[in-house]
C-alpha cells in the first residue's frame, strides 16, 4: 500500500472506525487491531466508502470497488486491518460484518481490540 511509504502526522488509538469526527481536510487512516467472533462460521463482511481496504488475517475480504468474500473463520480474535483514504469533503466509512445467511452488523468499537 502507498501509505505504508508515508510519515504519520501523528499516531493513537482509535476505538470506533468513524471517521466523520475528523473533519473535511484530506487525510489517511490505517487501522491495526483484532476482532472478537463470537462463533465459528463462513463470515461476510462488506465495506461502504471511498479508498477503502479491509483484511482479515492478512487477507484482502472487501473493499470499496463492490469485493466481498466468504471467510472461514474460527471463534476467537482475528487480526483485523483497515485503509482509508479520502481527499477531503464528505468522509464516510461503514464495516458491516455476519454469519453468512444471518444478516449483517455494523463493526463497532466493542468488536475491537489492539
């Protein structure tokens, strides 16, 4: 990723991926942590906005140009990375995340884990 290149302007724990608290300028956020599942299932998850990225256990499962994919995935903590990038105006990012044929959630801060 072109970010990984990049000085931070500054670092921190983020404990929730809103991103409209950050206001309009252009700016660029990676996101490193874990998610807590709560069952062993073939997970979806689905991302809304702009130059975004998100990886379950190293591996690319959506992002903003329509790529979802089914996960295997085991009880227990994943590591969990997110990108995204905006040019400013009007920022916005959703994670949703569920059991295949469940339904979809929102990932919130109570999912996360660093």
């Amino acid at each position: 990723s072109v970010m990984h290149n990049l000085t931070p302007d500054s670092t921190g724990v983020m404990t929730n991926p809103d991103m409209r608290s950050l206001g309009r300028k252009p700016f660029g956020i990676i996101y490193n942590g874990y998610v807590l599942l709560d069952s062993s299932s073939l997970y979806q998850f689905n991302i809304r906005g702009k130059n975004a990225k998100l990886y379950i256990d190293g591996q690319l499962v959506a992002n903003n140009s329509g790529k979802q994919q089914l996960l295997p995935l085991q009880k227990g903590y994943h590591q969990i990375a997110l990108y995204y990038i905006t040019n400013g105006g009007r920022n916005f990012l959703s994670v949703q995340y569920g059991i295949k044929g469940d339904g979809m959630r929102s990932l919130n801060g109570n999912d996360l884990f660093y």
